[in-house]
C-alpha cells in the first residue's frame, strides 16, 4: 500500500493517527495520514466512529468529508499549505483558510477509567497494573508539553481511582498511578496506604519536589521502591525559575533530606540541559548542587552501613509545540556535546554519581519532529534506508532551519490550525521567562 495518501484508493483502507505526538504536531506525517485525531479519544472517537460505521457505500472523498466535520478531526488533504522561503522561517498560507481542529479533552475524568487494559508479560509495566489518577499538570513550566496540552488538569475522584485500584488488585499486585504530575493527586497519601492495606505495592513515576507526602513515601519504600526520582530540571536557581519550575535550592535538598531519612538512598534527579540562555556557570551551579545531595547520600549510608547512589538523567532541551518555549531554537548538538563533556569531568570527582543520558541526535530528531512541517515527508520516507543525514543531504533539506532556529513572535507556526488553549498566554508566559 502506498505510503501517501494521496496515491490511495477507494480499495485500500483510510490510515488514521492519534496520540500526544500528533496533536502536538501532526504535519511531519500529515502527507502519509487519511485523517489524525487532534485531542483525547474518549471524547472524539464516540463520535468519529459513529461517522465510519456507516453501512451505506460512499465513496473515499465523501467519507473524509464526513469525518472533517466531527470535532478534533484533522483531515490534512483538505487543508493546502503555501510555504516561501525555508524552514520553519517560511511565510505559511492557508488555501482556503480551513477552520482551526479543536483539540478535544474529556470533561469527565470520572467516567471512562483508564488503566491497563491488555495484560501481558510483553510490555515495559508488564509486573503492574496502571491506573489513571489525574490527566495534565497545573504547574505549567514553561518547557514541557505534557503540562500543557493536557490542559485543563483534571483529576479523578478518590472513590473512582480506588474503585480501579481494588479490581487492579485482583490482578497484579503492584498498582502504578499514573499522570503527569501524580503527587498533585490530592489525596495522594491516603491513596497509596489504602493499596498497602490492601495488600498491594505501589509505583509513580517520580515526585514532586515540593509537596512530598509522607504516607506516600512510606509506602513506597513498603512496596520495595529502591529508587525515587525528583526533578530539579533546571540545575541554577536562575534556570529553575526560566523555566518557572517554582523550587529553590533548599526545597531540593529537605526533598532529599526527607527521603533519605526514610532509608531511601538512591535517588534520580532529572536535568535539562541547553535551555535558553544556559552558561556554564549554570553547569557549575549544577555540579554543586549534586554535591550537597551526593554528601547526604553517602552520610546517611556510612550511618546505616548500606550503598547509595545519585542517578543522574540529563537530557538537552527540545523546543515543543504549545508551550511559551516552542519559539526557542535548540542549541547546537556541537555545544550539547561540550557541556555533556564539562559535566562528566565536574561529576567524574564524585563517588556513587552516575550520569545517564538521552542520545544528542534522537533528540535532534525530536525536535525536528516537533517542529516540523510537510517537507518533511520526502525526508521520512528515505530515512529509514538511507539515514537521517544522507537522506537530508540529497534531499537538499536543511534540518538546522527547523531546529536550531529562534522563530518570532509574529511568525505563523505549523502547528497554529489547532486550536490547543490560550496562544496569547504562551506569548505572555514567554514574554516573562526573559524579561527578568
Ligand atoms: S515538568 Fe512536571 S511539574 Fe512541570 S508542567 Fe511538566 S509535568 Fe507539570
């Protein structure tokens, strides 16, 4: 079957997409879709699969029209995009001017549950059962996606989430909650001590630095968690408030205090590096502050006769759609590499530090992913067999210019047909980071 849409026919089946990815940025992949889904799919599929379950035969074309007009149905063949010049740099238009796609968000958390649907030994959680507790963030730092594009933040109702935790129970015996930000769940201590009561371990992913609830802490260490994550992100105060990460120094280091009292001692702490206007006073900033967490790991581990260790998961920022960020260019893989290198010879002092990190260049990529349009596809296309390099070469296709690049304020962005929220907010939000 062709890859583009546009050599289909009647005969082959419509190819659709969905998920945080396209309603990010569907128009990497626009050219190779019949239709993608802009928003969450308990409240667009009831709707979208009302459209396709239709008995009488109509023809593709038709059927795509039917479907463009159920809300958060994006069907990129009805939208034709003019670009001059290159890049993201290049004027966008829109022929005719299409309707924005409405991302769609569920108003009902309460309703259908989310939750490990399809059990089997052969998936990463494979030894939990996950259940959904809230979906977005209100913190809003300015970098990250997930705090935004899940807006509004909505919880689930206590008795909801137990309810699941109770049938998850019957099945596995650990629980992992699940959302962006699962320690904003309120209520999360009581929660996690009603799965130990009944007999179950519980999991999150990482937590809040500053509302680290006792109860739930206890109950990790209860369910065997060898490791708890934080995320400083920012590793200067002055990036930690770039970013409106909204922590200080000292509510990083009783985070660590209090979970290192609890016995817990080893611990993951999540940096960015490259974001805006980072210097190397801000690496340095960074390295100390390990040092007063490493100091207190290896204290309170020489006290109890046991290891411990500082985790340390670096990974370079990458501009996304729909956050006040998304017109930050990402710094050069070059300069990455020099601060990855300066890091490693300021920790490489520190016994029991470990530095992980994402690679440089699956990170360029996502952020060519992200910030890309139609272009490109050709560059899709070839990657696979060529390479992302080689294949960029021959095509002529400047990647730097999508993803290097500062883009202003007042430029149309490949992204701006969805309507995801509040646009002049990002601005205002962008605004603020660099005025200070
Ligand atoms: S980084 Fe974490 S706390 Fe900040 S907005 Fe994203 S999910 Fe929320």
């Amino acid at each position: 079957m062709p890859s583009c849409a546009a050599e289909r026919d009647s005969s082959m089946p419509l190819v659709m997409a969905g998920g945080a990815a396209l309603f990010l940025n569907p128009e990497p992949v626009a050219d190779f879709m019949d239709f993608i889904c802009v928003g969450e799919a308990e409240t667009l599929l009831p709707a979208l699969l009302r459209v396709l379950t239709v008995d009488e035969q109509i023809v593709r074309r038709e059927l795509l029209a039917r479907c463009a007009v159920v809300p958060g149905v994006y069907v990129p063949s009805f939208y034709q995009i003019t670009y001059a010049g290159a890049g993201i740099a290049s004027r966008i238009t829109l022929d005719p001017a299409p309707p924005t796609v409405q991302r769609l968000w569920d108003g009902d958390r309460n309703g259908a549950p989310t939750v490990s649907t399809i059990l089997t030994e052969n998936t990463e959680f494979s030894h939990m059962y996950l259940v959904e507790v809230a979906r977005g963030c209100p913190r809003g730092c300015r970098f990250c996606a997930a705090g935004f594009i899940y807006l509004p933040y909505r919880q689930r109702s206590m008795e909801s989430v137990m309810e699941e935790v109770r049938k998850g129970l019957q099945k596995k015996k650990k629980i992992g909650l699940v959302g962006a930000a699962v320690s904003d769940f309120k209520g999360i201590g009581e929660l996690s001590r009603f799965i130990v009561q009944q007999g179950g371990k519980v999991s999150v992913a990482s937590l809040r630095i500053d509302c680290l609830d006792e109860q739930l802490v206890d109950s990790l260490k209860v369910s065997g968690h060898k490791t708890v994550a934080l995320a400083p992100e920012g590793g200067s105060q002055r990036l930690r408030d770039l970013i409106k990460k909204n922590i200080d120094e000292e509510q990083i280091l009783s985070a660590c205090d209090l979970l290192i009292g609890k016995d817990m001692l080893n611990l993951k702490l999540y940096f960015i590096i490259g974001l805006p206007t980072e210097t190397m006073a801000d690496l340095d900033e960074m390295i100390a502050l390990v040092a007063k967490v490493r100091d207190r790991v290896i204290d309170a581990a020489r006290k109890n006769k046991r290891l411990g260790e500082v985790l340390l998961s670096v990974n370079p920022f990458i501009p996304k759609p729909f956050t006040p960020f998304q017109w930050c260019g990402m710094e050069d893989l070059k300069s990455l590499e020099k601060k990855v290198r300066y890091l490693q010879k300021g920790l490489g002092g520190l016994s029991n530090v470990r530095m992980q990190m994402e690679g440089l260049k699956d990170a360029y990529l996502q952020a060519l992913l992200s910030r890309g349009d139609r272009r490109l596809a050709p560059l899709i296309l070839q990657a696979g067999e060529k390479g992302w390099k080689k294949a960029a070469r021959e095509l002529k296709i400047d990647t730097d210019s999508w993803v290097r690049r500062d883009i202003s304020l007042d430029e149309v962005l490949p992204w701006d047909f969805i309507d995801s929220g509040d646009k002049e907010k990002l601005v205002s939000e962008y605004r603020k980071a660099f005025s200070a």
